[in-house]
C-alpha cells in the first residue's frame, strides 16, 4: 500500500493528519508542496484541490483529516 501525504509545514490538520498516520504504524511519504512545485500541479489536477491535506492511499484520494475515511482504506481502527 503506497500511502502520500500532500502538505505544508504551517498546516496544523497536517501535522495531526502525519501524527494519527504514525500512532497507526503507517508508512507514508510526506510530500512539502511549498518544496516542491510540481507535486503541488500533480495533486491540484488529479484532485481539483488547492487546500491540504490531501492525502493519496493507493490512488483513492481523501481531502483533509477525515479519520474515517482514512481509517476504512487503511484497515485501522480509527
């Protein structure tokens, strides 16, 4: 399961959405959007987002900290 999580350094519901992943033992990449410019056009086009989290589990895309959502496509408790 390849887990990526879109966001910024100043985003708060970031850091509890990389928080909550740790506590669940899930390995994720951590894509800074204000580094990197190109991840930033890629997650805007597959997603029509411009506001982060945004959070890809295996190409299902899921928008801010919605636990449960989260928690269902990674087989975790919430």
């Amino acid at each position: 399961m390849t887990v990526k999580v879109y966001s910024t350094p100043t985003c708060p519901f970031c850091v509890m959405v990389k928080d909550w992943l740790k506590e669940k033992k899930v390995e994720f990449e951590d894509i800074n959007l204000l580094e990197d410019q190109d991840a930033a056009k890629t997650m805007m086009e597959k997603t029509g987002q411009r506001g982060v989290p945004v959070i890809d589990v295996d190409g299902q895309f899921v928008i801010g900290f919605d636990k449960a959502k989260l928690a269902d496509l990674l087989k975790v408790e919430p």
